[in-house]
C-alpha cells in the first residue's frame, strides 16, 4: 500500500511554530520518522533475513517481486534499523517485568552463538520458563570480563520482583565465573543437550568407528552405476534403485547423541539386504547383481 502525507505549516506571524512543518499524528504508526518504507516492509526485511536466512540481494530481489520500488542500499539501511528496534524491545524493562512477574521467578539459560571464527560472538541471554528473551547482544570475545556486564544488566532489567533462581549453560569456564561472580549462591545447572553428549562421547567415538568401516564394505557404487548407464530394462532401474538406497544410506546422518549414525547405516544397509536377498530367492526379479 501507498500512502500520501500532508504536511502542514503553521501561517500565523505571531505562532511559534510559523512555518515549521507539521506531520499527521497517525504517521508514527506507519512508518519511522523521516522514512519512505512503512513497517510492513521493515518487518518483512526482518523476517526474510532471519527466518529465512536470506541475503540482501535475495531479499531486495523478493521486494521488487512485490512490486516494492527499492535499491539494495536501502535494504541494507532498513536491515540495519531493524536490528535496532530489535534490540530496544529486548531491552525495554517495564514489558519484560510485565511478561514475568505472573511466573515470580525466572531460569536464566545463556549461551554464544558464532557464525565463524574470527567473527563476533552472539550472546542469547533468555527464560528457560516463559522462553522470553531477555539481552542478545554480540561482543569480540567470551571473557569472563565480557560476560560480567551482560549478566548484571539482566539482573538489574527484572529487579528484586523477579528473582533469578537458577542457570543453564554449557558449562564454559568464563560463563561458570561470569554466573559465579554476579549471582553468588545461585545454582548452575549444566545444559542436559551437553551433560549427554559428554556421557555418550565414548559411545559416539565407537559408533563413528563403526561407521567408517561399514563405509569400507560399501565402496563400488558409482562402479556399478557407470556399468548400468544408458540401461533401460527392469533389471538396470532395479539395480539402479538400490544404488539410489545405499547412496541415501551413506548421507543420511543422524544426531548425536539421540541417533547413533553409525548404528542408523547399519539398519539402512540391513533393509536393504534383506530386500535384496528376498528379490533373489524368489527369482521374481534379479537373478543376481
């Protein structure tokens, strides 16, 4: 949609306001100051970016689908103003009191998100309880002394009406010191995800083990693929099916620690044989591979 603001101007000589532009009232819940874009495009930029996990140019060119007259450049600008409102509703205090103070308590759980090395670490502060996030903020490091201002601020946002009774985490040094040093006496609980995949490590080591020497029995396909190439008859497309299947097998990993892949291949490369081994003891298909 488009919209068209008039902008007035007072003319009286003896007004303070004499030619000073005056905006509609109404202009605030549409757009922000001084912007051509509305906040239906601000909120869609947004979404496309991190629900979508699309680029600038993938989503200047989804807004010029819409018929959205727009250069990259402002997408890029309006990402940025995005991020910023983004930020001030995480931390508005008053609407975070108002979500938790029915539940009077709060579980912090707390970890860092690094897209690749050498780049900012995102750090996710939010209630385990109501699922509120409550600071994300992104910093060069994971010190302790980094961590430390992070934890207060969050503290000081929900106030003594909402104490903070427990925390999760990964169990890294700095954030253990971090939660030590600002919320003495309060339990640190290990993430349940990292307390199992750290009691199931010699398990997952055997199980990749295993996995590479079921790998070993399985070389050969792209061999067999070469010979049935250009084969049309029933016995190639069935062969040929079957590759598909041990081909799917060897890429379809599970995840550890609730899926053992090696264990997965196992029972992927079993049907198989067994539908193999049925196909040629009823002689209803292959005679023989």
């Amino acid at each position: 949609m488009r919209y068209i603001l008039k902008i007035r101007r007072c003319r009286q000589p003896d007004c303070s306001l004499l030619r000073k532009p005056l905006r509609p009232e109404a202009e605030g819940a549409l757009a922000l100051p001084r912007f051509e874009y509305g906040f239906d495009i601000l909120a869609l930029i947004g979404a496309l970016r991190y629900s979508e996990h699309q680029t600038v140019p993938e989503i200047h060119q989804a807004l010029l689908d819409r018929h959205v007259e727009i250069s990259e450049r402002n997408v890029t600008h309006l990402l940025h103003r995005y991020e910023e409102l983004l930020a001030l509703r995480l931390g508005d205090s008053s609407r975070l009191r108002s979500l938790l103070e029915p539940q009077e308590r709060v579980v912090l759980a707390i970890d860092g998100l690094q897209p690749d090395v050498g780049h900012e670490v995102l750090w996710v502060i939010r209630d385990v309880l109501s699922g509120e996030i409550l600071l994300a903020q992104a910093l060069l490091g994971s010190r302790e002394a980094d961590l430390v201002p992070l934890l207060r601020h969050v503290r000081e946002a929900l106030g003594e009406r909402l104490p903070i009774v427990g925390v999760i985490s990964d169990g890294q040094v700095s954030i253990r010191n971090a939660v030590a040093h600002v919320l003495p006496g309060v339990p640190h609980q290990l993430c349940q995800f990292h307390f199992l995949r750290e009691a199931a490590r010699p398990v997952f080591e055997a199980d990749r083990h295993a996995k590479v020497q079921l790998k070993r029995h399985l070389r050969g396909i792209r061999k067999l693929e070469r010979v049935l190439e250009g084969r049309t008859d029933t016995h190639a497309l069935a062969i040929s099916e079957y590759c598909l299947a041990v081909r799917s097998a060897l890429t379809d990993d599970g995840r550890p620690p609730l899926a053992a892949n090696g264990l997965k291949l196992h029972q992927r490369i079993q049907q198989v044989h067994t539908s193999l081994h049925r196909v040629i003891t009823t002689k209803k298909g292959l005679t023989s591979p």
